[in-house]
C-alpha cells in the first residue's frame, strides 16, 4: 500500500511552501540527529561501570559555549521567519488583475458566486494560470477555507470580509475543506475544487442556469431597496454620489479619512453611522437584517462597477504559457 | 521543630519560625493575589479600549447619559472609605482598639452607601431600557449594537467591582468581630494589613471605571 | 537516618487515620496525594475520551459514533486533559510535595490555601463531569466565539463555570508557591542554591498568577454573552470575535508553558541525579526557566495567522515565537551537554528523562515550523498542529511526570517500584507515543483538518497507524497504574536515600515525618554537589 | 519589614488630594480638551492609584519586590494592550480587507 507523504502541488504557493518546509526538515533532522546521538553515545561512553563509585568532576559551562548554541540556532530559526514571512507577504496581497470570487460560507456549506453571475455550493470553477482573489465572509460562526493542494487557509469571520488569493498551475479536482471547528457537519462542509484550462472554463462559463451578472442583480437590489433615492449618479441627492468611490479615500466626518474598499462599503451597508462622509448627515438607516450576505456582496460589487476599471493589464497569454508548462 | 518559638505567639502558625517571617509572607500573598486581581479586571479592560477604540462617537455619546456628578459624588464616598480604612489600619499598628472597630464600622458603611447610590444608578438604567438584552433601546444611536456594548462593558464591569466590594464588605465584618473580640493588637494586627490591602485595590479599580465610563469624551455630546 | 526507614516509624502516612485526616489535612505530602488521585481520575477519564476518538478514526466513514457525539468526545478530551490532568499535574502533585522539602521548609505558606485549591479542582472538576454526563459540550476546548455563544447546542455554561473555578485551584496554587519560595528557604538557600525543579515551578507560578485571571474573566464575558446575549463577542452588534481569541490565547498560550516548565524541572532533576553531575550551565537552565515565562506572553497571536489578525501583527508574534526557541534549546544542549564525563546509570526515570529529551526536541523543532507564516497558514488546523502539541504535552509533560513520579515514589510511599516492570512501561510509552503521533505530522502536512470525524479515504492508512500507536500507548500507561499500586504495599523498602541524590528532600526519612525534617537543614552548598552525599546509603531496590 | 506609621496628617493630606482630584477630573470633562480628553482623565486616575497605593497601601514602605511585582504587572498589562493592539490598530493597513 503506498502511503502518501506529500500534498499535491498545484498553486504557485505550493512549491513555495514546501520547499521552506524541506529548509526546516533539514534543519529539524539535522538538530534531532544531534541531540539523538549526542545522548546516545555520551550515555554508553559514560555509563557507570561497576565498581567505579567516584563522584566525577564538575565540567563547567563556558559562557561561549552557552553563546555558540543560542546564536547558531537563533540564526537558522531567522532565516526561517524571514521566509515564511515573504511568502506570506505575497500571500496577503492578491494582485489586481485577479480573478474575484465571492465566497460566503455558513453551517455547513460553501456557498461561492462568481463575477459573471454563476452561484455554487460546495464547488469552485477556476481557470487555470489566472490568479483568483477570493472575498469571504460567514452568515454565522467562523470557517475557514482551506485548499490543501494550494497551501492555502483563510478563517471566514462573521461580520468581516476576508481575502485569500492563489494561482492555481494544474487542472485538475481539489480538496476544499473547513478547517475551522464550526459545529456538528463540520467535517461535512467540504467540497471541490475544479481547475479548468482555460477552453474548459468558457465552456462553463456559459453554460448553465444565468440570473445576470453580479453587478446586475446589485443595481437591482439596489433599485429595490430606494438606496437610488438618495445615493444619485450626479450627486444631487441626500447622499454621496457612489460613482468612482471604490478605490478612493473618503474623507469623514471628525476629519479621519477611510479606503472605500470592499469592507468599508459592507459597513457603510450595515452600520451606515459607522463612517458618515464628510458633509453629510447620518441620514442613512441601517439595512441588517433585512439584507443576507449575498446581497451585500452584489451590491458591493455594484458599487465597485460604478469605478471605471484600469486599462486591462492582459494577462491571459503570459499566464497561458505558464500554464502549458504543467 | 522549633516548639520554644512556637510558644511565643500563639497566632504563629507551624511552618514559620518567626511572627515576622509570617507576617511578610501573608502580606506577599495578598499582594502576590491583588496582582491576579488586576489580570482578571485588565482583561476586561482591554476588552473596554479595544471597543471604545472601534466606536468612540456612540462610546462618548452613552457615557453620556451616565450622571455625571452622581458617579462623582460616588467616587468621593469610595475615597472617604479608604480614608477610613487607612485610619483603622493605623490605629491597629497603634494598638487603638476602639478606633480600629469605628473605622471598620466607618468603612463599611461608606462602602454600603457606595453600593446603594450604584443600585440607584443601575436601577435608572433599567427604566431607561439601557440594561443590554431584547428590551434595549438607546435613543439616539442608529447603531444600537455598539451603544449596547457599551452598556455591557459598564454592567460587566461596574458589577464585578460591585461584587468585590460585596465581598469587601464581608472581610470588614469579619475583621470587626475579630477587633472586637480584641484578636488584634499593635505586635499581631496582619489581617487588619491585608484587609485594607484589598480594600484600597478595590478602590482603586473604581479610580479607573469612573473616567471610562463617566468623564471620556463628555463634551463631544 | 542511614538504615532503611523502619515502616513502624511515624511518618506523614501513618500519624493519623480515617477520612477525615485526609479530606482535612493541611499537609502538603497529603493535599500532593489528594491531588494524584484526583488528576489520575481525569487522566483516565480523558484517555478514555482519545480512545473512542482514535477507535472512530480507523475508518473515514462516521460509523462508531454520530458527529454530535465525535465533537463531544474532543472537546472533552482536550478541557479534561488540560484543565483537569496536565495543569495540575506536576506543579500540584510533585511540586506540592516537593517545594517545601527542597527549600528546606515545614509546608507550604498557606497550607489552608493549598487544600482550599485542591477543593476548588475538585468542584471545578464536578462541574465538567457534570457537563460531561448531562450531555457534554461540542465547542472544542477554545471555547472560540460565536459559536460557543450562540449556536453551540451543549453544556457550555456548566463546562466553562468547571474551567473558572479550576482556574482559581490553578491561581491559587500558584501564589502558594511563589510566597513559599520567596519566604520559606531554609538559612543559607540562596537563589542560585536552588534545585532547577524549584525555579521551572517559580517561572510556573508567576504564568499561573499573571495568565489565569486573563482566561477567567474571558469565560466570564462567554457565559454573560451566553446567558444575556450582550454583544461582547458578536458581530451582529458590533462585537469582535477574534477579541475572544486575543483573550483566550493570552493565557492560553503561556499555559502550554504551565505544562511544560515543571515538566524541564522535573528532567533537569533526573539527568543531574543519574550521571552524578551538576546540570552543565545551572544558571543558564535557571535562567532559561525564566526567559520562557516572559517570552511566553509574547507570542499568542501565532495562533491568530489566518484569523483575519493583522498581517503586521502577525509578523511580531511569528518573530517573537522564534525567539521563545531558544531558551528551550539551550534547556536541551545543556541537559546533553550533562551527560559528558558523568557517570551515568540507566534507572527507570532516567529512561524517561532521555525519552523527553527527544520527544520534545521533535515537539520543539516542530513547533518551528508552526512558527513560520508561511507554513502556518497551511498547517494550522490540521493534524500537524495536533502532533506538534501532543509531542509537547504528551511526549514531554506526561513522560516527565511519569519519570518523575517514579523518581520520587521511594520519597512518597517508601518503597521502590519494581525496576524491570517500570523500564519495560518506558519502552512501550516511548514507542507507543511515536507510533501514535508521528503519522499525524504526515496527515497534517497532507492538509488533513483537525476535528473532522469524517475524512477522505486517502488518509485512512495514516489514521490506522496512528491508531495502532494508540492502542501501544495505552498499555504503557496502564501498566505503572497498576505496578505502582502494587509497590505501595508490597514494594521493597526503600531508604531515605536511594538513588544518593542531593536535593534536601533526600536528607530526609522516606516517607518524611509530619513537618518533613526532624531538624531544619542549613545549606551550605549549591544543589548539585555530589561529593556531598558521603554516607553509603543501601538501596534496598 | 519594620513598622512604618505614617501620621493622620499625612493621611489627610492625601485624602483630601484625592478629593480635590476628583472634583478636578469631572470638571475638566466638560471642556473640550479634544484627544487630550482621554489623556488628562487617564493621567489625573494614574495620579490617583499612585497616591492610593504608595500611601494608603504604604508601597513607598513595601520592600523592593512588592514594588517590583507591582510595576511589572501594571507593565503586563500594557503588553496585553500593546500586543492586542499591534493587531486592532494594524487592521487594514495592508488594503486588503481581513489582512
């Protein structure tokens, strides 16, 4: 029977990961190895011979010794922070041209819902060689998404948004876990990952069920629930114009300023007294409770449609190359 | 074992071998148990800044609807307590029973006037529906989650001073029967010590409630 | 004081009788007994609980038990484990029993304290077993919000008032020590005279004094949030639930070292007594003790890395994590470093002592790579994590308590175990434990999760060994249950003095008398000075 | 330890300064001091403990470890604020919402 050791490798992290964590099996051996055999052969060179009653002499520390066997371990252990630390530098900070999934994640099933519109539970599409940018968050206690063979691992916290981002290298049918304790089916929110070439995920793409793209069924809930009474594409309502304010600085009232990213919106959504911008009254009423976490997430995408988007940086070829290396 | 040092003082327990040795060592433990104390109520302290940190508008506009003057007028009752405490504590070291027993009388009382003007205070709390649960309401605040913690802070944290104090009570009662009973003198007065020892740390906990919770931010209404 | 103690003679055991002698003592030696007997209930209790879960987890299908039940079965594994066996254990038992003897003191300075906190373990352990019938509680045992606050359908009230109550056992065990240690040295046992087990229970202390009183107010808000529903940890009103983590792990982090430090006294003991030497750099080891204490504060947030935590949080608390590395490693350089030109003897705790040391250097240099940022954000969770604590608490707490229990058996009871018996349970513990715990470290890496009662089928083989290893460990804890008992009645007797050891303890009758010393020691000398021990004492073993 | 007793005057003393602080801290609360708010009300209580806790809890009279034990928890405490904060207040530095 084979007996796995390692994990696939199929994100651009994975090969990362590992390799930092041979650097610390190197080191670990190496140290257990010593301390093993240290004591293995100072214990038979040394044992007590019958007969030989003596008190043996005191073998006193010396402060170089003591100073030798901190440092050159703490030297090799900052190597290893230093590494880790980069890659997870580079793993908290997606690209700009990633992909974007919404995830929202309850007891017990995934739920993930795609910019142009797909809905999926339990099962992740992805194309191939294009950095994803995952945005998370929980309808009730915390989760966390984890993908193995991406060597990646995110909580989903309740009330917050969280980002994970990867790139995956290899087609291929993944593992999703939960791997934060959730309660009873907890070992039961699991589910899939299928990474296409890219031909493969067009296809998908278009086919199945379609209810508008995410954007498009924001500016209806948007529509729905009158915020277009106040909040008017020229500025002349009550409230600010939402026109090109994902990405920029917002000044507020008290003088501090935000970053209109994906949270703030979701809290100005929420808890609208939270952050009231600069020049405006707190006029806004609160939409918890009669919004879930999926209709925050398309009126957050809404909104950010209203920015135009940069030039497209086109990634697709560069990325396909590096795909076909697989 | 040394029975002849033993003999000396029959308040000398076993395991020491001088009144003093005792003494030092149940005045270390008190100490060594006040800072557990300070852990215990640091946590929620911590738990207070990171909030007011998050909310300071509704932090500032609860506080607020605190009175001022009556948590004031509270903190000056608490003082005069320790004040009372530190003069039975000194009339121990002196010997003066009878002004250890009236300023035992003395700091409890003010310590019950302390806790009555509190149950007042939360009393008003509740009609006003400030208390946290279904019922709450704070007028005002569009956000009604975060003004609800701050209410929750207070009562978490004013009750558990309320119950050290409760507890406070009950050292000082005990310390009256044994100043009565005449157990304490100027050479073995260690109770009376560490007694105070909690009291004034319970003081000072109030010390740092009645800003947080009372004075922060007040303007800003 | 050199013939071996006539069993006639008074000691702590025979100079009263009945119950009430017992359950109203104020002697250390008896509350440490109290105490053993207590923490070998809940061990068993919590072994129990692992052998239901690692019997489940032969196959990936749920087919022993129901989820709900499964959850159940490692939460109260784990709150049993730690907060009623592995906290308590050695400072409570061993360092109950020990600490005053080693200073050279009649008891320790509260003796009422001390049995008031082996009641409040007691309560607080009736409390959890309460929970654990009624039902049990499915929270795991980090208790993490809003789960445990809001959608958790179990006994948390009732667990998490069990935890509160054994906290303050553990608060109050704690001051205990610390004055005891300040003020109650015999004349002429300075600081640096100290035995290392004395300094590993004072840096304990000081965590237990400073940390526990962080996780009791923190369950305090949990059941607040519970019962009233008030919005601390909630962040439909605004609460932030990985505050609760900051809180929990506060204290939670450094009681890892709760368990751990007493555990390094317990070895630094064993190597000096066994190869006749002075621990190489007994200032440093002391020293180190100390380190761990305050650097364990530090680092909590390395359980935070995917929590949403702030990357830059993040980056202090993974650094700071490596730097709580080193004292640990100097603890085992100098431990090796010991055993140079000693003379050295292969007795039972000895085995166990080599056993820690290399169980817990595999449990410390994994414990690396949970450190790093990038491998964490893969491992946490998984059973990697399991087996690098397991490595820790089990290989190193448990084996050092087991060696030291063995150690200082002639000193509690007066008799010897019975050698051949006693090295044999080594073996299999040692064999046992690495047969359980090291596949983990390959399923973690695999990205199994922790705490998944049903798992893809690809790791069953993995699950099987593990489970294999189980079933070994097993019979390795059983059996000095039951030879120990044994030796207790009908166990050689031993001397005061049997393995010519040099702790003041060993000055003494075994067992020792009431108030421990016929005459109070005056030291003279540092506490690993061999040539000290002239007279040739008979071990009757 | 030997006996230190301090006079009923200099308990007076203090008392009476601490009254006075009192009065002090709650009027300031009404000026618009903007961040200095916190910082005068928070120093005016550390005053405060300090005068509790040096004389009525005779810690000027303590030996050095009492005094030692004492900073050093009050240090812990700031750890536990600093460390916890390293995180809340770092939140978002980064632009990337949970990181």
């Amino acid at each position: 029977m084979k007996i796995p050791l390692f994990p696939e490798q199929a994100s651009t992290f994975a090969p990362d990961v590992d390799n930092l964590y041979f650097y610390l099996i190197a080191v670990s051996v190496f140290f257990t190895l010593l301390i093993f055999s240290a004591v293995f052969f100072l214990a038979i060179k040394y044992r007590r011979r019958s007969g030989n009653d003596g008190v043996p002499k005191d073998v006193h520390a010396g402060i170089l010794l003591e100073v030798v066997w901190s440092v050159i371990p703490f030297g090799l252990a900052m190597v290893m922070f230093g590494w880790g630390a980069e890659i997870f530098f580079r793993e908290s900070r997606p690209p700009k041209d990633a992909l974007s999934i919404y995830v929202v994640a309850k007891q017990w099933m995934w739920k993930l819902e795609h910019m142009e519109g797909q809905r999926e539970i339990n099962e992740l599409h992805i194309p191939v060689g294009r950095p994803i940018r995952l945005t998370m968050t929980s309808e009730d206690v915390i989760h966390s998404f984890y993908v193995p063979a991406f060597r990646t691992k995110q909580d989903v916290v309740p009330g917050r948004y969280s980002t994970t981002w990867f790139t995956p290298t290899q087609t291929g049918k993944y593992h999703l876990f939960c791997a934060e304790y959730c309660g009873t089916t907890h070992s039961g929110m699991i589910g899939w990952v299928y990474v296409l070439s890219p031909e493969d995920y067009q296809d998908w793409l278009s086919g199945g069920k379609k209810t508008g793209t995410l954007a498009e069924r924001g500016e209806k809930l948007f529509n729905d629930l009158a915020c277009s009474n106040c909040h008017k594409p020229d500025n002349s309502g009550r409230c600010p114009t939402l026109v090109s304010v994902f990405g920029s600085t917002v000044k507020l009232v008290g003088g501090a300023t935000a970053k209109a990213d994906e949270a703030y919106i979701r809290e100005s959504i929420l808890r609208p007294d939270a952050k009231v911008v600069f020049g405006y009254q707190p006029l806004m009423p609160t939409f918890q409770g009669q919004v879930t976490e999926e209709d925050v997430l398309e009126l957050v995408e809404y909104v950010k449609s209203l920015t135009p988007k940069p030039p497209a940086l086109a990634p697709a070829a560069e990325n396909k190359a590096q795909a076909s290396n697989r | 074992m040394a029975d002849h040092a033993h003999a000396a003082s029959p308040a000398l327990q076993v395991q020491f071998d001088t009144a003093e040795q005792q003494k030092d060592a149940s005045t270390l433990g008190m100490w060594v148990f006040l800072i557990t104390e300070v852990m215990f109520f640091g946590g929620m302290f911590l738990a207070y800044i990171v909030y007011r940190a998050a909310y300071p508008d509704i932090f500032a506009l609860a506080s607020s609807s605190l009175n001022v003057y009556i948590g004031a007028a509270n903190t000056a009752v608490l003082l005069c307590s320790s004040f009372t405490m530190v003069l039975g504590v000194r009339a121990a070291q002196l010997g003066q029973k009878k002004a250890l027993a009236i300023n035992i009388v003395l700091t409890m009382l003010l310590g019950f006037v302390f806790l009555g003007v509190k149950a007042f205070e939360w009393r008003e709390k509740f009609i006003e529906h400030h208390v946290p649960g279904p019922s709450f309401h704070f007028a005002g605040a569009a956000m009604q989650g975060p003004a609800q913690l701050f209410f929750s802070l207070y009562f978490a944290m004013t009750g558990l001073h309320a119950l050290h104090m409760v507890i406070g009570a009950g050292i000082m009662t005990w310390l009256l029967i044994n100043s009565i009973r005449g157990k304490y003198s100027a050479e073995y007065m260690t109770p009376v010590d560490i007694g105070g020892l909690y009291w004034h740390f319970v003081d000072i906990i109030w010390i740092f409630l009645f800003p947080l919770f009372y004075l922060i931010d007040r303007h800003l209404k | 004081m050199t013939t071996p103690v006539a069993q006639e003679q008074e000691n702590y055991l025979n100079n009263s009788y009945g119950l009430k002698s017992w359950l109203l003592t104020k002697d250390h030696k008896r509350i440490a007994l109290l105490y053993l007997a207590t923490i070998t209930l809940f061990f068993f209790i919590g072994g129990a609980f692992a052998t239901l879960i690692r019997v489940e987890l032969l196959t990936p299908q749920g087919d022993l038990v129901s989820s709900d039940i499964y959850n159940r079965l490692f939460t109260m594994h784990g709150i049993t484990m730690i907060f009623f066996f592995l906290i308590p254990s050695i400072p409570a038992t061993l360092g109950n029993f020990l600490i005053p003897m080693m200073i050279g003191a009649r008891d320790l300075a509260f003796p009422r304290i001390n049995l008031l906190s082996w009641y409040l373990l007691v309560v607080g352990g009736l409390f959890a077993l309460f929970a654990m019938l009624a039902g049990g509680v499915d929270t795991g045992w980090t208790f993490y919000t809003p789960y445990s606050t809001t959608y958790s359908n179990s006994w948390v009230i009732a667990t998490a008032l069990g935890i509160f109550v054994a906290g303050f056992s553990s608060i109050l065990t704690g001051l205990n020590f610390i004055v005891t240690i300040h003020r109650m040295r015999a004349p002429g046992m300075t600081w640096f005279r100290l035995p290392l087990f004395v300094w590993a229970h004072y840096a304990t202390a000081v965590i237990q004094v400073l940390g526990t009183p962080v996780l009791a107010v923190t369950l305090i808000l949990v059941l607040c949030e519970r019962l009233f529903h008030i919005g601390i940890f909630d962040p439909a009103l605004g609460g932030d639930p990985v505050l609760f983590q900051h809180l929990f792990w506060f204290y939670s982090h450094p009681a890892v070292y709760i368990m751990i430090l007493p555990a390094m006294g317990v070895i630094s003991e064993l190597i000096s007594t066994f190869s006749r030497k002075a621990i190489f750099g007994y200032h440093f080891v002391a020293g180190s003790s100390i380190a761990i204490a305050v650097f364990g504060f530090l680092v909590w947030g390395h359980h935070l890395f995917v929590s949403t935590q702030s990357v830059y949080a993040g980056l202090v608390f993974s650094f700071l994590s490596y730097a709580v590395a080193i004292p640990s490693a100097i603890k085992v350089f100098n431990w090796t470093a010991t055993l140079y030109k000693g003379s050295i003897s292969f007795e039972t705790p000895m085995l166990y002592a080599f056993g820690f040391i290399g169980l817990f250097t595999i449990g410390g240099l994994t414990g690396l790579f949970v450190a790093s940022l990038g491998i964490d954000v893969h491992v946490t969770d998984t059973y990697f994590v399991v087996a690098h604590f397991h490595y820790i608490m089990v290989g190193g707490a448990i084996m050092a308590f087991l060696g030291g229990l063995h150690f200082w058996w002639p000193k509690i009871t007066g008799r010897m175990y019975p050698e051949g018996w006693a090295k044999l349970s080594a073996g299999i513990v040692f064999l046992g434990f690495n047969g359980t715990f090291f596949p983990q470290f390959i399923l973690g890496y695999l990205g199994m999760p922790r705490r998944y009662h049903v798992y893809p089928p690809e790791f069953q083989v993995l699950h099987v060994m593990s489970t294999l290893g189980a079933s070994v460990l097993a019979v390795g804890y059983l059996m000095p249950m039951v030879y120990l008992a044994w030796s207790w009645k009908y166990g050689p007797l031993a001397g005061p003095n049997p393995y010519r050891a040099t702790g003041l303890e060993w000055k003494t009758a075994s067992p020792p008398p009431l108030h421990n010393f016929d005459e109070l020691p005056v030291v003279t000398h540092g506490a690993y000075d061999y040539s000290t021990v002239t007279e040739e004492v008979t071990s009757v073993g | 330890m030997t006996q230190h007793i301090d006079s009923v005057k200099t308990y007076a003393v203090i008392w009476i300064t601490l009254l006075v602080l009192t009065v002090v801290t709650t009027l300031v609360a009404f000026v618009d001091l903007g961040p200095f708010s916190v910082v005068v009300a928070l120093t005016i209580a550390v005053v405060k403990m300090m005068l509790v806790a040096l004389f009525f809890m005779h810690l000027r009279h303590s030996g050095k470890l009492t005094q030692l034990a004492m900073a050093g928890t009050v240090l812990w405490l700031g750890i536990m604020v600093a460390f916890t904060f390293a995180d809340v207040a770092t939140r978002g530095w980064m632009g990337v919402p949970g990181r």
